[in-house]
C-alpha cells in the first residue's frame, strides 16, 4: 500500500465525504478505521457541516476486514470504540453511498450509518462463514433488525451477496441510482434531505435501536432449529455455520449491548479455528495461481473476444456454454452434421435444465444459446480469437484437427486441447506455431467446474500462457497452470488415489467402508460411489493403455475384473454397488464383496481388518506424494497450484485448506516416516518424493514447497 492515508476527508458545502482509499478493495487495513471515527469526529465538531457520507475511491465500497490480518498480532479496536459505536454516537446523519462491494466489515460499516445508498451494481452482503468466521463487527446484530432473523439468517449463513435491488428490496439500502458516477452526487443530496428532515424534528434511524422486526423470532421460534437442521450435511466438521445461527439467535434474546458481546465471544471461538485457518488459506491460494512465477514483466495479454469449439461432444458444448455463459460468441464445430446436431440439442437441453431448477431464466438462457452458433466447417472459426479443440481423446483424431487448425485459423490466435492427459507438445508439434499452443483442460461438466488447468507445453509463449490464464478467469473459471506430464497436475496427483483405493480392497477393506471415511472426512460423494457414476469402463480403458506401455504397471485385477462382468456402475445398474432401476442410492452389494475375496485369494493377499484412519491416509498420503514428486520435477510451480486443483477438480473439503494444507496439519515428518514406512512394506509405488524427504528433515512446511527455479 503506498503511505497515503487510507481515509480523507473532503466538503460538498455543508456535507462532509469521509472517503475511504485503500486499494484494492478498501479493505478495512492498518489506519482505515481509525481514519473514519476521526471523520466522524471532525465532522460533528465543524458547526458548517449537517451531514456526511461515508464512500469509497475506486472500485468499491469496502470489501471487509483485512483478511491478511488475521492470524496475526494485529489487535482490533474494542468493543465500544469501534466506527460503528461513532455512528451511533454521531449527532449528525451519516449516509453510506456503496458501488462495487460492501461486505463483512464494509456491509457492518454501513449499517452503522443512519442510511444506506447503492448503485444498482453494487453488491452486499455478510461472507464471513466463507473463510470460518462469522461478522464480528456488528452484523448479526444489525442486519436481523433491518430485515429480520430469517433473512439474516439466510444471508449471514450462506455468505452470499446481494444484489443492489434485491438488498433495497430487504430494506439494508434506503435508495437506489443508477450507476456509479451519480453515487456521490446522490448521496450528498439524500445527506442534506436528511438533515433537514432532522431539523424538522425527525430522530436520527440509528438500526441498533429498531426492534420490530425481530418479533418474527418470537412468531416462529423454531427458526434457528430448523436452519441448523438444513444445513447439517454441508456444515459438517464445520463450526461457523452454527455459531452464525447463535449469533442471530443472540439477537433475538438479547438486548443489542448484550448481543454484541455474545456475538465477539462467538467470533472469538472461529478466529483461530483450523477451520477459519484453512479457509483463509484457500481464499488466497486461489489468488496465488493466478500469478505466473518468470513471466516477463508486462507481456502482452492477446485479448479474446470470440472463441470457437471444435467437437461438439460433452466436453465441447459444456466448453461452448462456459464462453457463451460469460457473454462471449462461440462458433461450435464437429465432424459430421448430426454430431453438431446432437451437441446443440444438449446444450439447449442442459440450459432449460436449469431454467426449470429455477437457477437460470428464460430470457437469460436464450441470450446464452443464441452466442452459439453452429460452425459448417474450419472456414466458419478461421477469425475466432480462441478455438478450444475437444475431440475423441486419442491423438489419431487430434493431430489432424490440430493440422487444420494450423492451416486456417488467424495469426495469434489461441489454439488450445481439452486433452486430459496426452502430450501438448505432440499436439505443437504438427503445427507451425507451437508458441500459439496450449492446454486448457476443463472438468466436466465444462460449464459448472470451475477449475481450468491451463497446460503449458515446451514452446508454449509466456503470453499464450498468461492469455489463455486471462480467459480463463473471464469465463468464470479458476485458471491453474500445469506442466506437461502425463495426466498434468490435477490427475497425475490423483492416480496413486485411485490405486490405492482398489489395493486396499484387495488387503480386505469393502467400497462402502473406504466411502464412508472419504464422506465423514467431508467429501460430498465416497471415491467409489463416484467411480460407478462417472463409468467403471472409463478407468478400464485408462488401465489397459498404460499396462500395455509399462510392463510394471501396477494392474487393478478387482476393479478390471467388475468391468469384465459388465458392471460399469449406474449406466448398467451395477458396478462397485448395486443400484435400483430408476435410483441412484449406491447399495452395497454381497456379489461384489465376493468378487473381492475371489480375486484376493487368486492374488494370495492376506485379508485384514483397516482403521478409518489408515484407509484415509493410504489414499491422501499416496497423492501428497505424487504431489511433492510433480513439484520437484517443476511440474507444478507451488502447493497453492496443486490445493486449489484438489480443492476444484476433486471437492477436497474447502474447510481443510487443500490437499498439501491438510498435510501440514499433520506435519511432513510424520506423513514422510508414514510413507517411507510403506514404502518398504509395499515396494516402489510408495518410493517417497526427495523434496517431501527435504522438507520433512529441515523440519519445513508442505504449503511452502515450490518448483525448483
Ligand atoms: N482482505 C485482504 N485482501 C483482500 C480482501 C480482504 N477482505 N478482499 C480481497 N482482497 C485482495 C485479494 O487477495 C486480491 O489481492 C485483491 O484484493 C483483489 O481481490 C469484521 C471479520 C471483494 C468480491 O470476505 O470476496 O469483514 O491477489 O482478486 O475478484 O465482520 O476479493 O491482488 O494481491 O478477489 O474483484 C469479509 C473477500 C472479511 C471479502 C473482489 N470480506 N473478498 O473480488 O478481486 S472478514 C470478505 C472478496 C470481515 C468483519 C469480518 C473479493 C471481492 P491480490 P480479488 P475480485
């Protein structure tokens, strides 16, 4: 931060404008409070002055507490002497005026302030329960008494942001202007009306003091019971969510002096939390990636305005959905006419999915399908400024379409494969611009994962690399960069995973035993269960390519054996459970339980009896290996790259930090002996990475492990 200071103080005749300038969200930092009581302060003090505005430079309103302080010797400023306890004690109308954002500390700010002004883009809200926490500053006191508990509750649990209208709607904003450049101008303007109507004998609207709204606690009792129950599967392991729902509580029971205590000691208890540490580390590790280790200082961004999509298979048309969901033209191609037939009739079929989930309406899903238009052939894509091949996964059918694409497509433009593990290099290679060629690998579905891993190959251009990072983000994706080995980041750290899960049925574990643990541990869905919904068929295939290239390749007998009886999972009724027609509940299944000890026996494995924490730390500490090894080849730049892959590509529970966060919980000694333990009882898969070696005997941290330069 540069050491201006971080709150001035300017006059529009007898309105005073306390403005807010810490870049670059206004976050509530060093000096920023203190800086608005003496605004406050000044302002009562100077007779010219009826009224003032509390507004923010730039981009937003303020965006919250300085996250970056907590854990930290940073004290806060005590209960009673903080900007909202000025406000109430001001003598004069103070009216905030947000745009951008207004959220946590912001949002307790301005409802501290006697009125509330917004531009219609403007967005508020309480995210507190994001990052383990809950609004310390006030929050769950003031919002329920502007718009009630139930709404509060709502809002203060989920952490999600409002919108301008809907939060003038709720009653947190008093008055709504169109855009951001008439902001000031209202809100001087809605001050001086409200010191005249002051001066009339109105009582400044203070929130603390308004108590009607509250009697809806009193209505329906059962309120907080009821949220605690509906949230009870995806807070699990959590603690927030529920000392969020107490502290709504409190304000309902409570006069507001009193709720305001309970609501610190409340606070008090998450701040420190592994919980709110985790999710404080996930909150940046998704800023960290964005930023590329050696790229040349202002390299050009190539922007990208119009894309293309050469395959219109499931992976294409949820790849053309995510440019046309960000407002983007995309022509969508395919080899024959009834293949981009069928592709538009998906895309049209997912869309009115979600128009009837009621997450997306009617007007909104035809702006977005009308972006798409259906390319004959190469000539319909040529001056697109991004074309995303996603064709067969084999490089017999790649190559060619990269060979065309080379052939047609206009200089600079960005040429990328969705390929999910096969060699980029390969794929540059039949072209003449390599350095135009990257991976942009999507999760399916394309259009609702968030995580991109952008594959850098050997002559892939730093601008390539940062513009295609760019686009990434645009389309509402978390852009992750990964090396070109095989499987890349994401999936060569997960295979050792999906290995060890089937060796330990082999040693005498059951699916459903290793799910559960996967689930208590905070996985929305077990390994297994996940594997029968995604197609057993699809690993199989997977297998087989690479047992036929590596002679050591370590088969999966159980999990090739359930693919030869046809058990595929869902799609055919059975796979490592059991399914009901027209049900998705995994069962276990008795047939699968003997095909495990057949093959055991034919394998000569002796069975035997697994803890819940074995079982969770042969899967996790076989991929912190993998992880540490992909680093140390620099095929990864950082921890933070390969957490918030797992924490997106795989639904690591966010309230565990990452993959390698969650392993420093337990220390890089203990996972490294852990690992060199097996490694001599189970041979060379467990061979231990040498930097896990490394960090673990200098006594170091995994989340601190970084490719070498
Ligand atoms: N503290 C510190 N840094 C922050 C920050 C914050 N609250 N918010 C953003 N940044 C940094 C971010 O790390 C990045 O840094 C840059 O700003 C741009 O952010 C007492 C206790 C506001 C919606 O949880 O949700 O108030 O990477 O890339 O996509 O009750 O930032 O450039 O170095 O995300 O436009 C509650 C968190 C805090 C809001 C903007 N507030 N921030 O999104 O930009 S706790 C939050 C966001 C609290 C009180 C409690 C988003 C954003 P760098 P960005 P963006």
């Amino acid at each position: 931060m540069s050491d201006a200071k971080p709150v001035r103080f300017e006059t529009e005749g007898d309105v005073g404008v306390i403005v807010v300038d810490y870049p670059p969200v206004n976050a509530l930092g060093p000096g920023v409070s203190e800086g608005i009581i003496e605004g406050i302060a000044k302002f009562n003090a100077d007779p010219a002055i009826r009224a003032m505005v509390l507004i923010g430079a730039g981009r937003s309103f303020i965006a919250g507490a300085d996250i970056r302080g907590f854990g930290t010797d940073r004290k806060r400023l005590p209960l009673g002497s903080r900007t909202y306890d000025a406000m109430d004690a001001s003598a004069k109308p103070i009216v905030a005026a947000i745009h951008g954002f207004a959220l946590g500390g912001g949002l307790e700010n301005a409802m501290g302030c006697h009125y509330r002004i917004a531009s219609r883009a403007a967005k508020v809200g309480l995210p507190e329960v994001l990052i383990g926490i809950l609004p310390g500053g006030g929050g769950t006191q003031r919002l329920p008494r502007l718009v009630g508990p139930k709404v509060a509750l709502d809002m203060i649990v989920s952490g999600r942001h409002v919108p301008a209208d809907e939060a003038h709607a709720l009653g947190i904003v008093d008055e709504l202007v169109e855009n951001d450049a008439t902001l000031r101008a209202g809100a001087v303007a809605f001050a001086r009306r409200a010191a005249d109507a002051q001066a009339a004998g109105g009582t400044l609207p203070r929130v603390r003091d308004r108590q009607d709204k509250l009697r809806e606690a009193k209505d329906d009792p059962g309120m907080f019971d009821a949220m605690r129950k509906s949230i009870a599967r995806r807070a699990r392991n959590q603690k927030a969510p529920y000392n969020c729902i107490l502290a709504v509580e409190a304000a309902c029971t409570l006069t507001f002096d009193e709720g305001m205590k309970r609501e610190q000691e409340l606070f008090e208890e998450l701040v420190n939390s592994d919980e709110a540490r985790a999710l404080r580390y996930a909150f940046f590790a998704e800023r960290e990636v964005a930023r590329i280790p050696g790229l040349p200082k202002g390299t050009a961004i190539r922007e990208v305005k119009t894309a293309a999509v050469v395959g219109a298979g499931t992976m294409g048309g949820g790849i053309a959905m995510s440019f046309a969901d960000f407002g983007y033209p995309v022509r969508l191609m395919d080899a024959t006419e009834e293949g981009l037939a069928k592709g538009m009739q998906r895309i049209r079929a997912n869309y009115e999915t979600s128009v009837k989930r009621g997450s997306l309406a009617a007007d909104e899903m035809e702006r977005r399908f009308a972006r798409i238009q259906p390319a004959k052939d190469y000539t319909d894509i040529a001056d697109a400024d991004v074309v995303v091949e996603a064709v067969f996964e084999e490089m017999g059918v790649k190559k060619p379409v990269f060979a065309k694409l080379d052939e047609v497509m206009k200089p600079g433009a960005l040429l990328l494969s969705n390929t999910s593990a096969l060699d980029i290099d390969a794929i540059a290679a039949v072209t003449k611009r390599p350095q135009d060629v990257a991976g942009a690998h999507f999760f399916s579905p394309a259009n609702v994962m968030k995580l991109l891993e952008v594959v850098r190959g050997a002559r892939t251009a730093p601008d390539t690399l940062a513009s295609v990072m760019q686009m990434g983000k645009r389309i509402g994706k978390l852009s992750v960069v990964a090396g070109n080995t095989d499987g890349f980041v994401a999936n060569r750290s997960r295979a050792p995973f999906n290995s060890e899960m089937v060796i330990l049925l082999e040693e005498g574990a059951l699916p459903e035993q290793v799910d559960k643990v996967m689930v208590d541990f905070g996985y929305p869905m077990g390994p297994f269960a996940v594997g029968d919904l995604a197609g057993l068929d699809i690993g199989y295939a997977g297998r087989k390519r690479r047992a036929a290239a590596n002679p050591n390749y370590r088969k999966l007998p159980i999990a090739d054996r359930l693919v030869e009886m046809g058990r595929y999972g869902q799609k055919t009724g059975a796979g490592w459970y059991r399914y009901e027609k027209g049900d998705r509940t995994p069962h276990p299944d008795p047939e699968v339980a003997r095909i495990i000890k057949e093959v055991s026996a034919e394998m000569g494995v002796a069975q035997r009896q697994f803890t819940d924490q074995e079982i969770l730390r042969r899967l996790l500490f076989s991929s912190v290996n993998e992880a540490c090894k992909i680093i140390e080849e620099g095929f990864a730049y950082r921890a933070v790259d390969v957490d918030v892959m797992w924490l997106h590509g795989f639904g690591f529970p966010r309230y565990r930090g990452g993959l390698l966060f969650w392993a420093d919980g337990i220390g890089a000694r203990a996972v490294y002996d852990q690992i060199a333990s097996w490694h001599q009882q189970y041979g060379e898969r467990w061979a231990p990475s040498k930097l896990l070696r490394d960090i673990a005997e200098a006594g170091g941290k995994l989340t601190d492990a970084k490719a070498p330069a």
